[in-house]
C-alpha cells in the first residue's frame, strides 16, 4: 500500500511540476508579446506625433493663403473676412415635421373666447 501511495505521489509531482514548466514559459512568451506590443505603440504614437507636426506645419494660414493667390485661376478661392460670418440666429432652420393624424378624435366641448368660456 506504502508503494502505491509513494507512486502516485511521485506521479502528481512530476504532472505538477510538467504543468509548472508549461506555465512558465506561456508566461515568458505572452511577456515578450506584451513588450513587443508596447513597443510598436511606441513607434506608432512617435509616428503619429510627427504626422500631426507635418499636418500643422502644412496648414499654416500664411502658406494656404500663398497657395490660395497662386492657384487663384484654377481654383478661385478668396481669403476668408470677417463679414463672410454670421450668427445662428440669421440661419434659417427648416420648421419640424408635423405627425400625421391618423386617428382624430372629435372632442365635444365649449370654444374659450376672449380669455372665457360662453
């Protein structure tokens, strides 16, 4: 019985220690995923930060305004001035959409008139 107790202890020992061994090296390879990922974010947010410097530097109103006078034939675009502006009040919204009544109901009652009732 001593045998077969000390058998299958040595036999989960070493399924545990099997298990271990796997573990360890899955927690390895998912470090090294994580790092490499960590880098490539890196890479791509310093990318990113110049794409956005490039784009400002691209968009600066003194060069668009050189641009817009050089093209002017072909494109026709005028510098933007003030007066070109308006407030929201000055646009006009289109009123909202009336429901359709699709099942009126005819109510019965006294018209108020003049602020009282007949």
């Amino acid at each position: 019985m001593k045998t077969l107790f000390y058998l299958t202890s040595a036999l989960v020992v070493m399924g545990l220690a099997f298990w271990a061994y796997q573990e360890n090296y899955r927690t390895q390879a998912a470090l090294k995923e994580s790092a490499a990922l960590k880098r490539e974010i890196g890479t791509l947010r310093e990318t990113l930060a110049v794409l956005e410097a490039e784009w400002a530097y691209l968009n600066r109103p003194g060069r668009l305004a050189e641009l817009a006078e050089i093209n002017f034939d072909s494109l026709g675009l005028l510098p933007l001035r003030p007066e070109q502006f308006g407030s929201v009040e000055q646009v006009a919204f289109p009123p909202p959409p009336m429901l359709p009544v699709t099942m009126p109901i005819e109510v019965a009652g006294h018209l108020k008139v003049g602020g009282q009732f007949p």
